[in-house]
C-alpha cells in the first residue's frame, strides 16, 4: 500500500507538468489580450509592451517556465535557502515599507481583476466550490446507490422503469434547465429557500442541481453491478446458509458491486469540486466555475494556468484516494 502511494505521489508532478503544458498551449494559442480589450480601451502601444515584459506575455518560454517557477514553490524554496528573501525583506525595512509576500505556491496577478492575485480568488472560491461539491457527491450516492438498489432487487417491475427513467432524464437534462426550474419552483412560487445570498440554505438547489447527472450515473453503474452479483454462485450459497436477504443485498452483492462506482467517484469528485460553470451560474454562487470561465473569456493566463494546477492535483489525488479504498474493500486487488 505504502509503495503504491509512494508511485502515485512521485508521478503526480509528471502527471501535471502535461496538463500545464497542453493548457497553456492551447491557453496561449487563443486569441485576444486583457492588456487591450481592458472595458474596451486600448492602451498605449509601449505601454502594453512594456506590461507584457514584465508579466513575461512577449515569450511563451519565459512565461512557461517563470510561472512554473513560482507556482510550485521552486522559487520560494530557492530564495529562502539562499538568504534572497531575508535580504529583500531587510531592505523593505529599512526603507520604512512593508516586507514583501511571500507565497510559497505563488501563481501571480490576476490580469482581469485589478490589485488581486490569483492566490485570493481561489483562496476565496475554492472553499466555496469544495463545499457545495461534497455536499452534491453526498447526495449523488446516497440516491445514487439507493435507486440502483431498489432497481436490482426488482428487475423490469415498475421501481426498476421508474429508476432508469429518472436516470436517464438525469443525465439528459441540462444543469441550467433543472437549476432553473428548482429556482423557479421552490424560491420563487413556495419561498422555501432564499435567492440571494450565500449559505446552507442556499446551497441546497444547487447541490441538487449538480448532484442529478451524477446520481443518475452511479444509480446505473450500481444497477448494472448488482445484476451481475445477484446471480452468482457465493450469492446462492450466502442463501443456502440462512443469510437474510438484506445481508444479501448490502454485504454481499453491494459491497461487490460498489467497485465500479468507486472507480468512478475520483473524477467526478475532483469535477464536482473545483467548480461547475452552470450551476454557479444560475445560482450566482461564488465558487470556481465562474472565475475559470471568466478567466479563459478575458485571457487570464495567470488565473487560467492556477485553476488548472490546482484542479489537476485535486484529480491525482482523488484517484489515488479511490485506488487505496479500492483495495480496502477487495483486497484481491493487491
């Protein structure tokens, strides 16, 4: 278990040097600049070269590897090990001004919003983000897992139609039409929950919202899984011996087939986690999706290249989080 986690941890910068590489790329590629379409006024034609030399925007190499510098500490751990951040602290004293910042993961200025870095908006967001997509996982696999149950033990009767029904739809439907229509049903004709505003009550709908299209899937996947177990010879012989059909069915058949479901949980967590565009949309919340879109609308690179590193880590580690639950539950696997 230890040597796994170890391999996982050491390919976990490999892993996320090529989604930085690929994003930028592609981040770079697009046209525009925030520099020039800043509300629609154009700067000075040396004003906006001498802002892209400072911010390394003329060289894609030296943006490459500058950001990659400081954003995963190489900088900071360079500096204070020389004495270089002791020394420009010194002479910010002794010039009557503040020490400077210093972050260790340090991913710069945000060129949409003025005089904020993009350490205080994913400071600010990502909480706002990580809450309301734990909440959604929860409610996903709880009537995920339900539904699939309840369709398994009871094939092709009305529960199973109405479970495949309902996850097919969920699937289907577009997050900004359901998040619509919970807004409009139960804020504004039943006023059971608030509009505006950001706290438990608020993120309710919107954790409803997120939660369909991956309650839906895991409902099927949960389905499919217990079919399959239902009909195997340990599932007959757990019988013979007098096991209760709900020991059966929970410790028997679920626990075998969970495993795809968990296989599944690592992405859809780290997705459901860092932000959904839509839902934080229609239900004006504060969360990632929306700084990220924002971001790649007004070319942010510094915002663009942050999410994505942040979003990226959040990925490997879910998926070595659902690989070591992986072999807790079937330890067959080691």
């Amino acid at each position: 278990m230890l040597g796994l986690i170890a391999r996982r941890l050491l390919q976990l910068p490999l892993i996320v040097g090529v989604i930085y590489t690929l994003t930028l790329t592609l981040a770079w590629a697009v046209p525009g600049n925030p520099i020039e379409n800043d509300e629609g006024r154009r700067p000075p034609q040396a004003v906006i070269e001498a802002i892209k030399r400072q911010y390394n925007l003329d060289s894609f190499g030296r943006f490459y590897f500058s950001y990659l510098d400081n954003a995963t500490g190489l900088r900071w751990t360079r500096d204070t090990l020389s004495g270089r951040a002791a020394q420009q602290a010194d002479q910010a004293r002794a010039a009557g001004e503040a020490a400077p910042v210093r972050r260790v993961f340090d991913f710069g200025p945000s060129l949409q919003y003025d005089d904020w870095r993009v350490n205080q908006i994913i400071g600010d967001a990502l909480p706002v983000s990580i809450a309301l997509g734990a909440m959604a996982m929860l409610i996903a696999v709880f009537v995920g897992v339900g539904a699939g149950i309840v369709g398994a033990i009871r094939p092709n009767s009305l529960a199973d139609f109405a479970t495949l029904t309902v996850a097919l739809v969920g699937i289907s439907l577009p997050s900004f039409v359901v998040g619509t229509t919970l807004l409009l049903v139960f804020s504004v004709w039943i006023k059971a929950f608030p509009i505006g505003g950001w706290g438990l009550g608020q993120m309710i709908l919107p954790a409803v919202t997120l939660s369909l299209p991956f309650a839906a899937y895991i409902a099927r996947l949960t389905r499919m899984g217990m079919l399959e177990h239902l009909g195997a010879d340990f599932i007959r012989t757990a019988r013979a011996k007098g096991v209760s059909e709900a020991g059966i069915v929970l410790k028997h058949a679920l626990k075998n087939a969970f495993l795809p479901v968990l296989s599944y949980l690592g992405p859809a967590a780290a997705m459901a986690m860092t932000g959904s565009f839509v839902v934080e949309r229609v239900f004006t919340v504060p969360g990632m999706g929306q700084h990220f879109v924002n971001a790649v609308l007004n070319k942010d690179l510094f915002l663009i290249m942050g999410v994505v590193l942040v979003y990226s880590t959040m990925l490997v580690l879910f998926n070595l989080t659902v690989d070591v639950l992986y072999r807790w539950v079937d330890p067959r696997i080691e």
